[in-house]
C-alpha cells in the first residue's frame, strides 16, 4: 500500500528506517501467526519478537506506546501493532502491521462459524470446543504471568495491580473508573519525581535484562515521520472517518434501522467507541444485548464466540465478528443464510477495527513527544499496571466458566461475586487444564502443540463418552 504524500521525506527518518519493509512484513506475519492467548499473550509475542530477539525497539518506548494503547478504545495489542509498525515504516507500515494482526484471526473464526452454524450440534463439534477452552484457561494464566512480569517493576505497580483486582472482582468497579484512579495515582506520583513511577522504573522482579532504547536499531531519538504533522493528522484522520462511517450510514439510507445490517453497523461503531479494557470489559454488554434485545445469540453461544476468539490468532474482540455472523444467519432477508453471515462478518470487523487505525494515526505523533513527561509516563504506567489486575480477574472468569457447570452470585459486605459450585466441577476440563498448565509451565511445550493436543484430547473424550 502506498504513502500519504503528506509524510515527511523517507531519508530524514531515523535510524529504524534501516529495517526494510519487506522484513517488517514478514515479522507482522510472524506475530499474527502466533498472536494467541489474549492480549496479554498477545503483547508478550510482539514484546519477545520486536524488543528481545529483533532488538528494533527499546523496552521504554515499548512500554511508553503500550501504555498509550491501554488508554484507548478497542483491542489495545491492535493497536500496538499498528503504532509500532507506523513507528517503524510510517503509515504503510502501520496499516500493514494492524492488517495481518487482525487477517488470520477472521479467517479462522469465519471457517470456525461456518462448522458451527452448520453442524453445531454435533458430538465432533463439541468436543474439539471443549478441549480448546480447557487449554485457553492454562494459555491465559501464562500471558497474565509473563506480561505481568513485564508491567510490575515494582510494589507500587503490584500495589495498583492488587487494587484494581479487588476492585474490580469483589466489588464490580466499573473498569473506566478503575483506569481513572489509576491514572491520578499515577500522574502524581510521576510528577512528584518517584522513580517507582517511571516506565522501566525500579526494577525490582524484573524479567531478564532490560533493552534501553540506545541499544535499540529505532534508538532513542524520535524518527521525523513520528513527530506532530497537522497536515497529515488531519488528512489521514479524514479518510479513516469517511472509510468508517460512510458505509454504515450508506446501510442506513438504503435498508432502514431496522435491517439487521443496518443494526449490526450502528452497533458494533458504538462499541468501537466506548470498549475502553479490550474485549472481556464489554462481553457481558454485548452478549446481553445480543440476546435479550436483538435476539441474535441464544445463551450460551457468546462462550462458543470466544472459545473461537481465544483458540484462534487475533485480538480477543474478534468475538463479535461470531456475533455478526450469527446474527445475519439468523436473518438473511432475502440472501443466502451463510451469504448474508459471511457479509455480516465482514461487515462487523471493519467496522470495530478502522477506528483502532483512526486513534493510532490522530494521536500517536504527539504521544510521541511525551515520552519524557514524568507526569504522563507515570499515569500511563500505573495504567498498565491496573490493567494487569483486570485481566487476572477475567482469568478467574473464565475459569468459573470452563472449570465449573454452575456458578451463583453472591452478594453481601458491599461484594458481588461469581461463586462456583463446587459439585457442579467438570472434572473432564479440570485434568486437560492442569495437564495444559504443566505443559506450558513445567516444559515449556510450544503454544500451538498446546492448542493441538487439547483439541484432540477434548474430540478424545467426546467420542468416548
């Protein structure tokens, strides 16, 4: 894909521009093959491939965009993608970077929808989505261990993660205001000179020696394509505007509000807005509203969509492109059920992930500029570290679903908790998740084998019982 014209002149870039494109290509391939486990296991591929064994970007400036990218709406690991691929090789690289991201996650869960709506009841079916939610549990407990490694430098930053967790878990804090709390506590401290609050900062419990940003083939110094440039903030922010909305509004005139299209347009841009925490923050809306007001799901089949989204590459919110597809299935007007499904697909995805490309490109350049603003480099860290503590608790949420039949709520002391019942424990899902768990954490097996041989064992036990 071409370069807006608007970029400043490839040879004033920085040192990073030594990497060619053709090489950046193939490592965006790379980590959207392996892009598994959720965003935690997805940002620790892309902090493993692009910081420690390409060395293209320093752990600070890491860091500095990921924090970035947990402030903003939609699939933060997305969008880190498509901010460290502009931060590389300008626009073209970004589009390119936050393309592949997301490509082989729809095609999997297109191919895995088709399978499903059209041999959903089948023992086979079930069997392999029995295996592989048992092995995400043991997938997602390892990205939340390795990311958090990552995040918590320190008791400060294990302390926010602690809080948010408690927050969030026991007592249902909503997470925008959970970040909001972070944020403050973060910027003051930052501001305040502590260096428990700088990105990188006091390292104690660190994993493995830190790359600084001199050492790294980007370097320190900010390329000239990342600084601000209105003009082409405002031409780019334009186009990715009129590329997002233009079709939904298009769906509105010529089929009403109340085609299914049209629905699922106005939707899911809705939910490109305001999804603030990645794809578990906004589940629980999206699937009540999928079933109870749109009826495009029955119960139940939202934890279908995300077994498909976990056991798949991608962003975890690749969820609701199931959710589209259903949906149109379910309601094809006069097309072809699996027809109007696929265009639903489509439909659903452009419209959650072009606005992630809209928030890269208006904001990146000046976030940029920020890097050495201790007040904003501390909120943004003490932001990264709540989130840690949010994704532990949607751990324990899947779980609960995967581990056990049946769960209550209990509430008292101000709490509201999801609690197991503990004779309901599928003891089936239990052993391949402690199995799953040993193999990843005792011997290191690779994560496809992983998904592999839980998805045999689960068709295994299907077939047997």
């Amino acid at each position: 894909m071409g370069e807006f014209s608007t970029d400043l002149p490839a040879q004033a870039a920085a040192p990073g521009h030594q990497i060619p494109f053709s090489e950046g290509v193939k490592v965006w391939f790379r980590v959207a093959a392996l892009s598994f486990g959720g965003p935690a296991g997805q940002i620790a591929v892309m902090h493993r491939i692009i910081v420690e064994e390409k060395r293209w970007l320093g752990e600070n400036r890491f860091l500095h965009a990921l924090n970035y990218c947990m402030l903003l709406p939609g699939p933060e690991a997305q969008q880190l993608a498509v901010y460290i691929g502009w931060l590389l090789h300008r626009t073209a690289g970004g589009i390119v970077a936050g393309t592949l991201f997301v490509l082989p996650g729809f095609l999997s869960i297109l191919a895995l929808s088709y399978i499903y709506a059209a041999f959903g009841n089948v023992n086979i079916v079930e069997g392999l989505f029995f295996g592989l939610k048992a092995a995400v549990l043991a997938v997602v407990l390892h990205a939340v261990v390795r990311i958090g490694k990552r995040a918590l430098k320190n008791r400060a930053m294990v302390a926010i993660a602690a809080a948010a967790f408690i927050a969030i878990f026991f007592f249902d804090v909503p997470f925008p205001l959970i970040i909001l709390a972070a944020a403050l506590v973060g910027y003051f401290g930052g501001r305040g000179g502590s260096p428990l609050f700088r990105i990188g900062g006091g390292h104690g419990g660190a994993a493995g020696p830190v790359l600084a940003d001199s050492q790294s083939v980007l370097g320190e110094e900010t390329p000239a394509h990342a600084r601000p440039n209105l003009g082409w903030s405002l031409k780019i922010s334009a186009i990715l505007l009129a590329l997002w909305l233009v079709p939904v509004l298009l769906l509105l005139a010529t089929l009403g509000p109340e085609n299914v299209f049209s629905q699922i347009a106005i939707f899911f841009s809705q939910m490109a807005v305001v999804t603030f925490g990645g794809a578990y923050a906004v589940l629980a809306y999206v699937a009540q509203q999928a079933v109870e007001h749109y009826g495009w799901l029955r119960p139940g089949e939202m934890l279908d969509g995300l077994g498909m989204a976990e056991t798949t590459p991608g962003p975890l919110i690749m969820v609701v492109q199931f959710v589209g597809f259903m949906a149109a299935y379910r309601d094809p007007g006069g097309l072809d059920p699996m027809l109007a499904a696929t265009l639903a697909a489509m439909l659903t995805t452009w419209v959650t992930f072009v606005p992630c490309f809209l928030w890269i490109f208006l904001g990146a350049p000046f976030i940029e500029t920020l890097r050495e603003n201790r007040a904003m480099t501390g909120a943004m860290s003490a932001i990264t570290a709540a989130v840690v503590g949010v994704i532990l608790n949607l751990a324990i949420w899947f779980s609960l679903h995967v581990l056990f039949r049946e769960v209550f709520s209990w509430t008292g002391f101000g709490m509201d908790i999801e609690v197991p019942v503990w004779s309901s424990v599928n003891v089936p899902a239990l052993v391949l998740t402690a199995a799953a768990i040993l193999a990843i954490f005792r011997f290191g097996v690779p994560l496809l084998a992983v998904l592999l041989l839980a998805a045999l064992a689960g068709l295994s036990w299907s077939a047997a019982s």
